[in-house]
C-alpha cells in the first residue's frame, strides 16, 4: 500500500515536473516571483511570496507549501518548496539571475535542486539548471530558453521553450513552442489583460499535455497583493494555487 502512494507520488510529481513553465519564455505574464522561477527573463522586484497549493490534482498528499524571496540589489531571488506526505518528502531550493547585457537584451540563468526522502527507499538528489535570452524590438519580444540545459536527475532531459510576444492595446499576446526530448512538441497561446488598476487576469491554453488555464492577480493593500490561479491539466484534472506577495522595502 505504501509502496502504491509512493509510486502515485513520484508519477504525479513527474508529470508536473516536465510541463512548461507557468507563464511563457518571453516573461511578459509573470505575475508572482514564485512563477519566475521557471521564466528567469522577468523583471525582479523586492518582495516576498506565499504559495499555497492545496490538494493537486484531487490528492491531498501532494498538497505543496511554497516560498520565495526576491534581491533586486544582487539581480537574483530565491525560492523553496515542499511536499510531504506519509511516504515521501520532497524539498526544492531554487535560485535565478538575471541580467541585462546591453539595451533591449536580457539574459536569465536558473537553477534547482531536488531533494526527495522516500519512507523506505533511498534519498535520491537531483540538480538542473537553465539558461535563457530575449530581444526586444518595439512592441515585439522574442525570447529562447533550455530548461535542463545541465540535469543530473533520472529522466529528466534538455527542453527547448521559444517565445515571441507582442503588445496589442494595452493587452500582451504570447505564443511559445516547446520542444522536449521525449515528447511531440506542444504550443502555449496566452493574453495578459490589465482590468483596471491593480487588477489583471491571465488566460492560457497550452497542448502535451492539454492545458486550460486562468489567472487574476489583484493588489489588495499598498504592501501586498494576492494571485488566483486555476489549470486543468488532461489527465491528471484540477490545479489550483493562492499566492500571497508582500512588496518589502
């Protein structure tokens, strides 16, 4: 029986894993420095955030608390997540730099270790890093990322993310390819849209795995804001997330 949850664990933990990032290459819909991590081309502010996600996919034992600081001063931010359940512990530092090289470019390095204690097993570590670049020329952003670009973990291999994003009014369109190693590529389509001051929404639709998505984020305080996001991810069902980001001084 313990063995069956493990192995629950570990596929489900997977298969979230190899998806792409929650909000395209280009960074141009990030909205929580936690979602940063996986688009290091996003801007870095000073704050801190809470995530919460309860019950993943139906299974309460997958339940995830998240944390993760930014330091404009140092160009990084900082991250750590943790799963536990009767069976499994997983925890994952991660860390990201960004910097500008010249005007109109950006460049991103991102990084993360995974740590897993399994009840019965042997711990297992793993390590991956990433690197991405992007250009911008009037309202256009194109951007390319590899996630994985080093991996030193069981099956986890090198995926390719090209972005291309576009201001229309005040909305921003994106459009990401992804291409992995194991897989047939997959295509992202995304809008960012302000609703009014201090409140916006995301809307995503991604393929491999098909992917229906929808984010608000809204400031609640002048030190504080707080971001909803909902994903229905075939086959696995329902993903939600509350993030609480506090802007330090």
């Amino acid at each position: 029986m313990v063995q069956t949850s493990v192995c629950l664990a570990l596929v489900c933990c997977a298969c979230w894993a190899q998806q792409p990032g929650i909000a395209s290459i280009t960074a141009r819909d990030v909205f929580t420095e936690f979602e940063a991590m996986g688009s290091p081309l996003a801007e870095i502010a000073r704050e801190l955030d809470v995530v919460v996600t309860p019950r993943p996919f139906g299974r309460s034992g997958l339940s995830e608390a998240c944390m993760a600081l930014a330091v404009p001063t140092l160009q990084a931010s900082f991250a750590l997540s943790a799963v536990q359940t009767s069976a499994i512990s997983l925890i994952t530092p991660r860390v990201r730099y960004r910097f500008v090289p010249m005007d109109g470019y950006v460049m991103g390095l991102g990084a993360r270790l995974d740590w897993m204690l399994i009840r019965g097993f042997e711990n297992t570590v793993g390590f991956s890093a990433d690197v991405c670049a992007s250009m911008r020329i009037a309202e256009w952003t194109l951007a390319m990322g590899l996630d994985n670009a080093i991996a030193l973990a069981a099956g986890r291999g090198p995926m390719l993310r090209m972005g291309l994003a576009r201001v229309v009014d005040s909305a921003d369109v994106m459009m990401d390819l992804v291409l992995r190693w194991d897989r047939p590529a997959s295509l992202r389509l995304a809008v960012n849209v302000p609703l009014a001051e201090g409140l916006q929404t995301r809307m995503a639709l991604a393929s491999g795995p098909i992917t229906i998505a929808w984010s608000v984020r809204c400031r609640v305080s002048q030190t504080a804001e707080m971001t909803f996001d909902i994903r229905h991810v075939d086959p696995l069902g329902m993903h939600t997330a509350l993030t609480i980001a506090l802007h330090l001084p």
